[in-house]
C-alpha cells in the first residue's frame, strides 16, 4: 500500500530536517570483499516484486490469503470475452503478430526441453470500446482493470503474414500494471480475480445450497432451450458452437452440473431400520456395508453386483469436480450459459467483473425465461399449422 503524495512529502522533509540536525554517524568499517556482495538473485526478485504483492494482495485480504502473481501479455479488442467463452480474430497489426511469434517460439522452447506451455494472452476491453464510468475509476494504464486469460486453440497463418488466432476464455484476472516499454505489445503484471467464496458461518450451507439449485435451475431452462429449439429448426454457428449444431455452446455441456439423484423408493429395510431391535441394526449395518440385497423397495430381492450401484450419466463429472473444484466449476458454468444472451459491452463487463456466482446465474435464468415462453409459443403455432402427416 502506497502512502498519500501528502504525507510522503510530509515524511520526507521531516527526515532531512531530523539529518541536518544530528551529527553524520560514523562509518560503518570496511567488511571483507566478499561479504560486500549484493543480494542473491531471489532476495531481489522478491524486493523488485515486493510493491506488486502489496498491490495484488489488497481484494484478498478479507479472506486471508494473497493470489499469486502472472505475468501476460496483453491484447486490447473491442469485445468482452467471458471465461468458458470461444473467440476468433484475425490479426494483422505487426506488434500483435510479434505477440503470437513470441507465445510460438516459448511454447517450442518448452517442448524442446521436454515440457509444455500453454499459449496464452490476456483478453482486455481497449479504451476505446471500454465504457467511459470503468475508465474514470478502476482503470489501469487507461485500460479496464478486469480481464481474461485467453487460450490459444489453434494458430493459422493466412495470405498477406495474417494470422487467425482461435481461443477460448479461462480464468479472470485483476490489472496491477502495464509495461509498454519492454515489448512491441504491453505486457501486464495481474492477479487472478475468482469468484468470492461464501461467507464462512452458520449460513454458508444455506448459500451454497441455494447456488447448487439455481445453478440446476438454469441448466434445465436451457435443456428446454435446446429441445425447443432443435424443434424449430434453430442452430448454432460461430466459435463454440457444439459439434451437433445445436443452440447450446459446447461449454455448457462440458461445465454442467450433475443431475441430481434419482428419489430413493422406501422398502422393507427402511422399515425395519426405523422400528430399529436386533434386525433393524443388522440391516442398517448391510447397507453401510454395501450390501448387495435390494434397500430401495425391492422387496428384499437380490441384485445383480453391475445394478448394485446407479451408474453416472456423465463418468467425467466426478473428475471435472476434482480438477477444478465445485465452486470454479460453477464460475465456469455460470459464464458458458451468460455466453447465449445478447448483451452490451456494459452489461458484458458488469458480470465479468461480478465476483457472486449466485448472483450471475439469477441473471441469466432472469433473461433465459422470456425467450424460453417464445419458444414454447413458436413451437405451438408451427405445430398447429403444419399439416398433419398421412396415416401410414
């Protein structure tokens, strides 16, 4: 945290004046040439990174912990991209093509030595397109302080030294600071920016709760969305459109939530768990065992050891949640279904810039639910004119 101008200059002339005022204080003795040496290299890279980490630290000091630090460079465009979003654009200017050369040759380097990078570059609204409230408050070398990490899909050259640049939108980051002067492109020191966790307290379950349901409720709206849709004839173009052709982005159906489970029929064994004895422990102690005998009111029938457990609709799910984390999940899921709203640049910015997951989904089930009643009433008079087809 910077002092005021103030109170700095305040500060300074009172040490000059405290200086002149007591004798010079005598030299330290000369230490051996060898402990005269500078620093080691990490002390000064954490003395030189040290007021970024200040900076940085401020949005997460409320939760206790300090978002690591990147360094990217940066791309201004006229357009907002989410995470979970896919993009294209055509890039001509030399500066951007050097950006691209660059990501190109490091990705190259790390093969070389065995590893791997990612090509990625920091989506940015440009000052021209930005909104003129975020330029007067917040802003960061006169760009907007929120932005996007940007995953390079595919590079391909074209006539004339153009390149098209295929991404998709992954995580959100906060702008620290912009170097214009070390490369032909301004390259950002930032912090990623997630999605602010509940509250911890009693009411935290109750939040999360509460997300979980929005979250199925917006994912059904938009399965009614697609059927819909698919009815009428209505299909997807553009990047991130799925490979079927339907309305539906391919990130919804990769960040979906889990279907909730199946209603749990009441048997014999609930019964006798709940009238509990010598019987009711036993049976209750088969199916915190595992038992492979029918406890959803089956009767007591035996099944088969491949219908012991319901199998998943979705067998990455569980995977998906232990990379990522539920929350981010959600965040991602969030973005991918705010992706089919046709919005501004203001309204694209506001929630890029919201960090209320819960917040964001009550959004877009607010925008989804007109659109869906129009599409039940198109799919209802298209049914009502449309001839019937001949007996076979």
């Amino acid at each position: 945290m910077q002092l005021p101008q103030a109170a700095a200059a305040h500060g300074a002339a009172a040490a000059r004046r405290g200086a002149r005022s007591q004798p010079p204080p005598a030299a330290p003795p000369a230490a051996p040439r060898r402990q005269q040496q500078q620093q080691p290299p990490r002390e000064r890279r954490r003395a030189r990174l040290a007021p970024l980490r200040a900076a940085g630290s401020e949005g997460a000091e409320q939760h206790g912990a300090v978002p690591p630090l990147l360094s990217l460079p940066l791309f201004p465009l006229p357009s907002v991209l989410h995470p979970a979003q896919a993009g294209q654009l055509m890039v001509f200017e030399p500066r951007y093509l050097s950006l691209f050369t660059d990501l190109q040759q490091a990705a190259a380097a790390a093969a070389a030595r065995g590893g791997r990078a990612e090509l990625q570059f920091g989506h940015v609204v440009s000052a021209e397109a930005a909104p003129p409230a975020l330029l007067a408050e917040g802003a960061v070398g006169g760009l907007p302080g929120t932005g996007v990490v940007a995953t390079v899909r595919s590079i391909e050259a074209l006539e004339g030294g153009r390149l098209a640049v295929h991404y998709r939108g992954w995580r959100r980051f906060r702008l620290l600071a912009i170097d214009r002067d070390a490369k032909p492109y301004p390259v950002a020191a930032a912090a990623w920016l997630d999605d602010a966790p509940p509250p911890p307290g009693p009411g935290a379950a109750a939040a999360q709760a509460a997300v979980d349901a929005l979250e199925l409720e917006v994912h059904g709206l938009l399965q009614q969305v697609a059927a819909y849709a698919a009815q009428l004839g209505l299909h997807a173009h553009g990047p991130g459109a799925a490979p079927d052709g339907g309305v539906l982005p391919e990130a919804v159906r990769l960040y979906a939530p889990p279907p909730p489970p199946p209603p749990r029929r009441a048997g014999v064994a609930d019964y006798l768990v709940r009238a509990g004895g010598p019987t009711g422990a036993a049976v209750a102690t088969w199916q915190r065992m595992g038992s492979v005998y029918d406890d959803g009111g089956g009767g007591g029938r035996r099944r088969s050891s491949s219908a012991a457990r319901p199998p998943d609709t979705d067998p990455y799910q569980k995977a998906r949640d232990a990379v990522l984390g539920k929350a981010r999940r959600q965040e991602l899921f969030s973005f991918a279904a705010a992706s089919l709203l046709e919005l501004g640049v203001a309204e694209r910015l506001a929630l890029l810039t919201s960090r209320d997951t819960g917040a964001r989904l009550q959004f877009v089930a607010a925008a989804v639910r007109p659109f869906l009643s129009e599409l039940v009433a198109r799919a209802a008079v298209k049914q009502a004119v449309q001839p019937a087809a001949p007996p076979p």
